[in-house]
C-alpha cells in the first residue's frame, strides 16, 4: 500500500507535467506558488494557485476550490494538483483552484489532523489558509464559496476537516477517500491518542449530527470510489449510514480501482457539481 500510494505520486506528477504543458501553450490558468507563516504549523505553509482566465482583465470575485493530496507525501506534493484546474478550465469554471501543502519531509502522514506542536495541519488548512488566500486574491469570502475536495488521503482530509468546518466550507467531495484515520499503509485504524480523540477523527460518528448541521449550514457532500477499490466497502457503509439518518448526499460507484485514470476521467464531473452549488 504504501508503495502503491509512492507510485501513484510518481504517475500524478507525470500527469502534472503533461498538465503544465498544456496550461502554458493555451496561457489559460496562471500558476503561483505562494506561502504564508503558519502559528499552527510553526513555519511556512505552501500552496498552489491556480487564476481563471481573465482573473486581471475585471474585478470580479471567484469561488475557491480547495484541493487536498494523497498521503504519505512529501513537503512538495501540493505541487501535483494542476491537473484538477486544468479540469476547471475545460468545463469553463470561473473559480480559483488553491492546493495546499498537506505533509512535510519529516511528517509524511499527519492524516489532516491537529497533533499539536507544531503539527496543528487541521487547523492551518481550515482556518489559516482560507484568511491568507482571501487576503491576497478575490475571493467570495465567505462559506458559500469555498469548496474542499480531496483524493485518496486527501478524501479522507476533506471529508474530516470539512464536515467539522462547516461555517468554512459549503461543498465537500472525496474522491476515492477513506473516513476514518489510518496508518501510512491504509490498511489498519490509527490510534490517535484517546477514546474522544479516535471519535472525532472518524466521519462515521459525525453521521448522527450531519442532518441537524446542513440544515443550519447548507452544505453540499458527495463522494465516489471505485469498485475495485480497497477503500469501496468502507465508502458504501458511509452511504448506507447516511441514508440511515436522512442526510442528504451525492454516492456514485464507478468501475475501476484507486488510480488516477478514475480521478482524471471523473474530476469535470464532481468539479461542475462542486461549482455548481458555489455562489458565483
């Protein structure tokens, strides 16, 4: 598994190149690398900025969709999402596509979550990063336009921090995502330190909330996987828990496993319904 997750980060990047290549002779995205000092990280945070075209020519405001990477990763892995604005811009969606930094060097699988010391990634990602990019860009500042999708690992970051963040984010997507933290290999539940602790780091248990917490947050969650998938199982119990408790949800189970040929092929279709429930 966790060779699998490597060589994927390896083919994701192949994509990337391909991606960049593309981007730079239609000159319809612009790409910035930028930074800003993270209290809960103690250090930078970096992140990928993807500007629709035109984004110099008005003054208008954009929706933000924020991207979430694969786990383990290293600390430059936020640079393998261009291939997701590149889908943004095929289907002529005006929005800003931001992919933060999930892991570092040293911190390979922080699984999106709050360890403290330094380690604080729930936080900077859903509080931090959201004021930086807002303070730099235009932006809608506000929940009803930010998105928070995420693939593989980064489902499961998604689905976590942003279930947790709903005055943050209005739509959340995981795509071939887990709901529950894991060890680097995918394959085994991470203990994270106490009872309250494994309860909050589990989307399975915000399940019993989630109707109560639309209704006062409209919030837009869909996820997918393949059905080859060694997550596939695990996401048609969150669907069937979330029928249980009337919350309404967008599943779909498409043929394939957890590769990115899936990702690619289904990113124009979950990134328009994203947009779609974004204000504009």
């Amino acid at each position: 598994m966790h060779l699998l997750m490597r060589t994927l980060a390896i083919l994701f990047s192949a994509l990337v190149v391909a991606g960049g290549s593309s981007q730079a002779a239609n000159r319809r995205t612009r790409d910035l690398d930028e930074s800003y000092v993270s209290h809960a990280l103690n250090g930078a945070l970096h992140f990928d900025v993807f500007l629709p075209d035109g984004y110099d020519a008005t003054q208008q405001r954009y929706p933000v969709i924020y991207v979430l990477h694969g786990l383990p990763a290293g600390s430059d892995s936020y640079r393998n999402s261009s291939c997701v604005a590149e889908a943004v811009r095929r289907i002529h969606g005006n929005a800003i596509v931001v992919a933060p930094q999930g892991a570092r060097d040293d911190d390979s699988d922080p699984e999106y979550r709050d360890w403290g010391d330094g380690r604080d990634w729930e936080t900077a990602l859903t509080r931090e990063l959201p004021a930086a990019v807002d303070a730099r860009f235009r932006t809608i500042r506000t929940r009803a336009g930010r998105a928070l999708v995420g693939f593989s690992a980064g489902g499961y970051g998604a689905s976590a921090i942003g279930l947790h963040h709903l005055d943050e984010f209005a739509v959340v997507e995981s795509w071939s995502g887990y709901f529950h933290a894991t060890d680097p290999s995918g394959h085994h539940a991470l203990d994270v330190g106490s009872t309250a602790a494994n309860e909050y780091a589990s989307v399975h248990r915000l399940v019993p909330k989630l109707r109560r917490e639309f209704r006062a947050h409209p919030t837009y969650f869909g996820f997918y996987v393949g059905d080859k998938d060694f997550f596939a199982g695990e996401n048609v119990r969150l669907h069937r828990e979330l029928e249980r408790a009337g919350v309404w949800h967008t599943f779909r189970v498409y043929r394939g496993g957890h590769q990115l040929a899936l990702w690619q092929s289904e990113a124009p279709r979950w990134l328009e319904l994203a947009l779609a429930h974004l204000a504009h």
